[in-house]
C-alpha cells in the first residue's frame, strides 16, 4: 500500500473529478491577503475546507444522544462565516469539496495542527473505495472554553492510500448509506 503524492491528486481531481472544486496548490492568504488556515493539495495529501454549515450539540432539551434513533433537538443549526462551540461539546460540519474516491483507494483524514493545537479535534472516518460525497465532519471541543471554527477554510488533511489490487465489492456495490450525501449528513442505520 503507497502513500499517494501531490503530483497523483492533481492528476485524478483532472481526469476523474476526485476533489470538486480543487485548489491545485496550497492556500494561506485569504481576502486583503489576510492569514487562512490552509487548505488544497499538499505534498501527501489534500488539506479540506469545512462548509458555513454547522449543526452544534445542545442539551437545551436534555435528549438523549442515540445512533439508532437519532433526534433533531440534539443540535440547533447555524450558517455562517464562523461557528462557536460550546466548552467540552461538539458540532457536526461538511467538506466544501465533493469528493469520489477510486475503486483501489482508501482515504483516512487526520485534522490540522492549528485545530489540535487548540483542543480542537476533527474526527472523520475512512473514506471507503467507491464512496462519493460531501464528507461529514465531526468537531470536538476538548476545552473548558467556547471554541471557533472557521468556514471556507482548512480544517483536515486526505491522505490517499492506494492498494495492491482493486477491492472486490466497492462501496458503491454494496450500496452504502452514505453514498452521494450532501449538505451535513447526521446518524444513519
């Protein structure tokens, strides 16, 4: 199994559409050339920007939190260029980018220092071969203190393991839950 380089991620966000839309270098500057937490294709793998969408955890209705029987009260909804995270709570969020992953390869996620550096931890499970998608994004807020999260910028890393050989059922073959999701996809069973 390889680990996949720059010069591969560019090539298969061309050809195939793996990455939509695609920063094909990385990016720091924002607006008014305004620091950014980065994001686009790095030496090893493809730094995602999470969306204005967010949907933060709340106890205002004491729900209980249940995967088989998930309720909407759980969260409220926000939209905008930033969202807070209550202390020691968490916030569901989505990628910008639409991602459709080769049938030879896995993608695992790791979230950016600048996060972890904060007590920010961005937790995303393993992008399946075959799988396609906005990728749902989970943030924790570690500390005891209201925590901010930037939309339209970086917020994890890809990492795109290539296999030996093509698996022999893809995601898509065996018609996965989450395949083709959109927008901020909550707990499916």
């Amino acid at each position: 199994m390889s680990v996949m380089p720059d010069h591969w991620i560019r090539e298969q966000a061309r050809k195939v559409g793996m990455i939509e839309p695609f920063e094909d270098r990385l990016i720091r500057q924002g607006d008014k050339n305004q620091g950014v937490i980065s994001y686009g294709v790095s030496s090893y793998g493809y730094d995602a920007r999470v969306s204005p969408e967010f949907k933060i955890f709340t106890d205002v209705d004491s729900v209980v939190v249940d995967p088989k029987n998930f309720s909407k009260q759980s969260f409220v909804e926000r939209e905008g260029p930033e969202c807070i995270i209550p202390p020691n709570s968490f916030a569901l969020a989505r990628t910008v980018e639409y991602f459709r992953i080769p049938r030879d390869i896995l993608v695992i996620c790791l979230g950016k220092s600048t996060y972890a550096r904060c007590g920010i931890i961005v937790n995303v499970t393993p992008l399946e071969p075959g799988w396609e998608g906005h990728v749902t994004l989970e943030f924790s807020n570690t500390t005891p203190l209201p925590a901010r999260i930037y939309a339209n910028e970086g917020a994890c890393q890809f990492i795109f393991l290539k296999a030996d050989s093509p698996c022999e059922v893809s995601y898509a073959e065996r018609s996965g839950k989450y395949m083709g999701q959109t927008g901020v996809t909550l707990p499916k069973l």
